[in-house]
C-alpha cells in the first residue's frame, strides 16, 4: 500500500497554502499573468478546499492546477529554507485529486495519445537518431553501468552523442549495448496518474536491477531526480548507484565568455547550482549591476553569471500539455530579457528541454549543449 498520498500529506499541504507572498515576484505563471491565482499557494488553497469538501471539484479549478510548468519558482521554501520538495509533492497529489474527481480529462486523452502514437514515448523514435547513438557510445556486453538516454536528451541533444561518448570513453567507462530512448515516466505524475507513474518506475528499476546493473548514468537532472530523489520518497527503493554525466567531467571549457542555463531541476530540485559553477572558473570577473536581484552577472573571461536557485526558467522541463501558450511565451521571453543583459558570446545549456527552446529563441549558433564543453 503506497504512503505517497494526500492523507500523508495533509500537514505539509496545510503549510504549502499560508500567504508567504515573499516570493510572489518571482513566480514565473504569476510574472507572465499578474493574477494572483497563479501563484503557488493560491493554487492550493483552492486545491484544499476541494480536499476538504469545502468547494466543489470543476474544470475551473483543475485548470489552474494544471496551469503551471513545475518549475519550483517562487515558492516558500526558497525564502524559508523549507524542504523543496514538499510543494511539488503537494500538488502532484492534488492534480490526482482532481484526476480521480473526472477532470482534466482533454489533457490525459492528449497525454495517452502521445504515448500510444509513439510506441510508449513522448518523442518519435527515429532510425537515424537511434544509430546517431550508438555509433558513439562505448558499449560493453559484461557492463554493469546502464546510460539512461532519456527521451528528451535523444530528440534534442543528439548532436552531442559523440561528445557524451568521447567523455565516457576517456572516463574507461563502457555501458550496456541497449543505448536507446528511454521514457522516464515524470510526466504520468505531471499529469496526476500518481499510480501508473510509479508502476512505469518500478519496472524500469526492476528491469534493471534484473540485468544485473548495478550503476545508472544519467543525462539530465530529470531523470537524476526521478531516481535519486523522488523513488525513494515513493516507496520504490533500489540499490542502483546514480550517476550524472556532470560527475563524470572535470571542468568545462569555453574559448568566448558563456552564460550557463542549468535548469530547474539542477538547480531548484537538486541543489546543483555551486556544483555547475564550479565547472567553469574564471581567472578575473568584475560584478556588473544591471542583473535581476539573486543571479548575478559579470564581465569575466568564462563564466559570465552566477547560477543560484532563483535563475528564470525558459520552459517546463518535461512535456507540457494544457498550458496556455500566451503564458509560456511570456515565461520565456521574460527569462530571455534576463539572459540577454549578459556580455556572453553563447549560452550553455544543460537541460534538453531548454537546449531545444533557447536554440529557436536565440539561433543554434548561440547555443551549445553541455556534453560539447565537458572536459574529461
């Protein structure tokens, strides 16, 4: 019997819902509408009064719920020093609510129809990306290291299978033969389908654990979270050792000053940010003031910014269904303004969701993967 359940949390939702408007100004759905439904702990008041028998369920409601890209941003923890993940967990489980009470129903049909269409994942599976991998990656039938080629990694950052290779092979580490996409099951909880999602989890650990893998390398914080962080807090525990790709670099370089777009959930959701800035050092930086409060920015020879939890996010780090398209544009288009008060020649991108988004923002001649500036 599961313990991940809204009855389990009932006090950290109660919490989740007190008016700590601190971090209103840096709620990205609120920033993009100034309605103050859009902001975290609004959301869940309706959402708990729905719990509580205290309004009635209705596609209104679910709405809104559903309205927000998961970005951690602007919530209390971040002013509070709280524990970030209660938020997230809360409102995965009153998506569910709503779910099991019949609504948002257009989104799950959508969501199913993906999958279905894509043989169980979120991306169109593609000949030639499937041998754009394999053709790079070092593989070794007695491995016991299995990559984790999360769906999103494979469609948009394709164009650093060979630099993600190179590394691992640098690094004396060869994986499993089964280089292929994977679907990493976040967005059945996106979507409140709280048990298929760990159902897809837990046999994607079983299947693992039953090929005798012992070490998991993954290639976004995504999926580094799914497993490290979030299995655990769904029952779903395993003895596999997660690795990131970033583990495995020593340093990035970078001929030109680069501003680094590490994500949300390297940043927010796993605590990265002093970890990616240590990556790529400078040997002189001099503060710059016109920069949005809490992300610094600098004129330096590497690294023209400083990554810290309250850095803008570009998109939803997964695949976003629902979501008025207005609001998405306006998230993005405000975190572009930040990105472009910077003196930087590109931009490093370590999020695949992102890598594909600040590409079309900012043309691909701008923008580069992070795999491509890791050094061995």
């Amino acid at each position: 019997m599961r313990s991940f359940t809204l009855e389990n949390y009932g006090d950290q939702l109660d919490k989740q819902v007190l008016h700590m408007d601190q971090g209103l100004c840096y709620c990205p759905e609120f920033r993009a509408t100034r309605r103050m439904h859009d902001y975290p702990s609004r959301k869940l008041q309706l959402a708990r009064a729905v719990y509580r028998g205290e309004l009635e369920a209705n596609e209104y409601i679910a709405g809104l719920l559903f309205q927000s890209i998961l970005s951690r941003q602007g919530e209390r923890w971040q002013n509070f020093g709280e524990d970030a993940n209660e938020y997230t967990d809360v409102m995965l489980l009153c998506r569910e609510m709503m779910v099991k009470k019949g609504f948002a129903g257009s989104i799950l049909t959508e969501f199913r129809k993906v999958l279905d269409e894509n043989r169980g994942h979120i991306i169109s599976t593609d000949s030639v990306l499937d041998e754009k991998w394999t053709r790079h990656i070092p593989v070794d039938e007695g491995s016991k290291a299995y990559l984790l080629l999360d769906d999103a990694t494979y469609a948009h950052a394709s164009g650093s299978a060979r630099g993600i290779g190179e590394l691992l092979f640098a690094k004396g580490v060869a994986v499993r033969p089964e280089v292929e996409a994977t679907f990493a099951g976040f967005e059945y909880f996106a979507y409140g389908l709280i048990d298929e999602g760990i159902a897809h989890m837990g046999g994607m650990i079983e299947r693992l654990e039953q090929k005798g893998i012992d070490t998991v390398i993954t290639l976004c914080g995504q999926t580094q979270y799914l497993l490290k962080v979030f299995a655990p807090r769904l029952g779903l525990r395993h003895s596999l050792k997660i690795i990131n790709l970033l583990e495995l670099g020593s340093g990035m370089k970078t001929d030109a000053p680069a501003y680094l777009y590490a994500g949300s959930f390297y940043l927010r959701y796993l605590a990265m940010a002093e970890t990616i800035n240590a990556l790529l050092e400078n040997r002189s930086e001099t503060p710059i003031r016109n920069c949005a409060e809490f992300t610094p920015l600098y004129l330096a020879d590497k690294r023209i910014n400083k990554l810290t939890i309250w850095q803008k996010p570009v998109t939803a780090e997964y695949m976003l269904l629902g979501m008025d398209e207005k609001i998405q544009r306006k998230i993005l288009d405000d975190a572009i303004t930040d990105i472009k008060k910077g003196t930087q020649s590109k931009v490093i991108a370590f999020e695949p969701f992102a890598y594909d988004v600040l590409s079309r923002a900012l043309g691909t001649n701008k923008v580069i993967y992070f795999a491509d500036a890791l050094n061995a």
